[in-house]
C-alpha cells in the first residue's frame, strides 16, 4: 500500500551478530524531505540500526508541510500501518492527536526531561505526550556582513530600516555589475511558511497573532494592515517577483549564491551558508528578525517533533526509535553538523555546540519566547485558519488587496470558521 502513496528510499541496514532474523523487525521513519535535514535523519537512522539489528526504511515526503500534513492525514485516517514513525511540524500534535501514541506509556513519565517546556506542553494532548521534540526553531535574519560593511551600514533593528538599507545596497550592486543581487528573501509562497513569516511581520508590528491565546480574533486592526502592505512594498522592488512562490529552500538558493543582501529563514540554513561549496562562506551574520515601530522582534515559532503512529505494528520498538534520536547524543551531532536547534535545554550551554553555531547562544531568548501560531486556540480548524491567512497574505503581496482590506475580510472569514468548528 506504502508503494501507492509515497515513494520509500530503502536503508542498507546493518544486523548486529548477535541478532537473529526471526529477532529484526523492520519499521518505517519518515523524516525531512531534503537536503541537510534527511542526511542528517538518515545517518541518525542507520547508527541505530547498528545498535539495536532491527532495519529502517526511510520514506520520502513532500517538501511542503502543508502537502506533508495532508499526506498523513490520508494514511493515518486508513488506520495504515505504512508509515511507524512520523516526523510532524509543531502545530500538528492537535490535529494528528487521536492517531498517535502516548509515548509515555512505553517510554515512561520521565520521557521528556530536559527537554523546552514550552515544547513538551505543546506535544501534550489531554494528558497524552503524543510526540518527542526533536529540533525547535525560530524564525532569523540572515545578513552579508560584507556587505554592510562595504556600504556602510549597520545591521536594521527594523523593518523600514531594512526596506532602505536593501534598496540602497541593491541598486549599488546593480550600479556596479552585479545585476542579479536582490535585497530580501523570503517565503512568499502560499503555504504554511507564509503564515509563519505573515505572523512574524503583523506581531513585530504590534499587530497581535491573528487569533489570541483565549481564541479572540485580533488580527483586524491598522498595525497588521501596515505589516502586510510594507511586505508588498517589497515585491518587485527588494525582493524579487519569483519569491511569490519561493519556500525556505529556494530563498536560501538565491541567498547561498551570493544574490541577496538579506535573508529570512530558519537557523538550519547557518551550516549550509558556511560549507565549503557556499558562496557566501564567511561573509554571514545571523541576527534577530526586526520589528516595526510599535512592536518587538518576533521570531515564529517552529521546529519538528517525531511521534509513533497508533497503527504501527512494532510500537514499542518504534518509540525506542523515537527516543534515540531525539536523545541528547543525537540533538548535539546534529546541531554541530548542520545548526539544527536542540530542544534541550542543557546544550545552549555545551562548549562544542556554541563553538559550531555562536549565535545559538547570542539568540537563546529568541528561540525560547518565539511567537507561536494559534493552533491551540483554533484547534482542529487550525489548518484552515492557516489557510485563510496565508492565502490573504499571498494576495496582498501579489496586489490583489491591500492590507486593511485583506484583514477585514480574514476577520470575516475566521468569524465563520469559529462559529462552525470552535
């Protein structure tokens, strides 16, 4: 059945000695989508198959969370037993809630210790710890220090000091040759990662998040419509008009070749930017993201969790799998090697860990006090909100409204929601 839905990359496992095939079992792990993220999974992966005999096929899925979501929501309605372990984004453990298992009952109370708190809550459904955080994020200003530097500028504390420091630099670049530098990426396209960016630039304007922690729509007022029309501003000025349909890998493409001033991404894309084969090696600074004139800096909240499916035929194997990688020996690999943000808290202070990212810990409160999207207040309607609000987002960027007409109509449009799935 797998075959019919996704693709499946198979893993060379190794058996130890000891173990005999009648012992092995097979499980099924699905876990980022490409580049650094499903290497990183991967070699995580087959250490454990070392450890333990029992072999893992690695699953492919969408790149985008939004078509990724959609996926698990087929296979995991079928009460298939396709796919054992899951890899699923921090606003899906209310959704997908009812499928898991509570991991707690097979790896005990003390599963999460030390891991964000904040993180664990989330994960935690009527008492049940239906997922292991695995990385966190929060959203960060990528910038060529170089750059800056040659021009004269500092680092934008806000939003319109970036829009001017871009425009400046950019059209420098284009004066002087370089016709392909552009001076902001982002997520422009209409998906889950433009809400989270949408969210970033309406809280930094003191323009609230969308819908309260009590459930209150907020999201109709002038500091949000404000955020939205600078974002538009940008199309085809700073930013160019393909990042309508840019997602976090393509802005990092023009970023990592060396064609963008700023960036907005994820801290993963740190490693990337610093490899050997990366145009930009050395010329990088990382930063919070800026904010407007009424707000504070507001990183989105991100980051991906692993859970056990309820179907799976190996559970209890399948959460010892869980565990291992989200384990503080893994969480360190995978944060030296690639940036990716440990959900424990005890690595923020750990030598080698801010010797191979500083800014992990120059941006520590960042990554804790992110500003999370309002899954928990909307509940099982929280796709569609997301929906409603990138898809507003999508059309202001695109001039097809401007910014308080787009919020007028998404209060209109999330009131109908509440009414009917609240």
């Amino acid at each position: 059945m797998l075959n019919r839905l996704i693709p499946a990359i198979a893993l060379a496992s190794a058996a130890m000695a000891t173990t005999s095939h009648a012992q092995a079992a097979d499980l099924t792990i699905s876990c980022g989508a490409v580049g650094a993220e499903l290497t990183l999974c991967q070699e995580g992966v087959r250490a454990w198959e070392e450890a333990t005999g029992h072999s893992v096929d690695v699953v492919s899925t969408p790149n985008s969370s939004t078509e990724r979501l959609s996926l698990y929501q087929q296979i995991l309605s079928a009460n298939s037993s396709d796919i054992d372990v899951m890899q699923i984004d921090v606003v899906w453990p209310g959704l997908l809630a009812n499928h898991l298992l509570d991991l707690r009952e097979v790896l005990g109370d003390n599963a999460a210790d030390g891991h964000f708190e904040a993180i664990v809550t989330n994960n935690t459904i009527d008492e049940r710890l239906v997922a292991m955080p695995w990385f966190t994020d929060a959203g960060v200003l990528y910038y060529r220090a170089d750059l800056l530097e040659e021009h004269g500028f500092d680092v934008p504390e806000t939003w319109q000091q970036l829009t001017e420091i871009a425009r400046e630099i950019q059209q420098a670049e284009h004066a002087a040759g370089n016709e392909r530098m552009r001076g902001f990426v982002f997520q422009g396209r209409a998906y889950e990662g433009l809400t989270v960016n949408a969210l970033e630039w309406v809280a930094s304007h003191g323009g609230g998040s969308l819908v309260e922690s009590d459930g209150e729509i907020s999201i109709n007022n002038p500091q949000a419509a404000e955020a939205l029309d600078l974002a538009a501003s940008w199309i085809g000025d700073i930013a160019p008009n393909g990042v309508l349909n840019y997602t976090e890998e393509e802005a990092r493409g023009v970023f990592q070749g060396g064609n963008a001033v700023f960036m907005r991404n994820w801290p993963y894309a740190w490693a990337l930017a610093q490899s050997d084969d990366s145009d930009v090696r050395g010329k990088v600074g990382v930063t919070q993201l800026p904010h407007g004139d009424q707000g504070h800096s507001a990183g989105g909240l991100g980051g991906w969790n692993l859970a056990v499916s309820r179907y799976s035929d190996n559970p209890e194997l399948a959460a010892e799998l869980v565990a291992f990688l989200t384990g503080e020996e893994e969480q360190k690999r995978r944060a030296i090697e690639a940036s990716y943000n440990p959900t424990l808290d005890a690595l923020y202070q750990d030598d080698e860990v801010l010797a191979a990212v500083p800014f992990f810990g120059e941006l520590y409160d960042t990554f804790v006090n992110a500003v999370a999207r309002p899954s928990a207040p909307t509940g099982d309607a929280y796709g569609r909100v997301s929906n409603a609000f990138f898809s507003a987002t999508h059309d202001v960027l695109s001039g097809n409204r401007d910014g308080a007409t787009a919020v007028a109509d998404l209060e209109r449009e999330l009131s109908r929601l509440k009414r009917r799935n609240w």
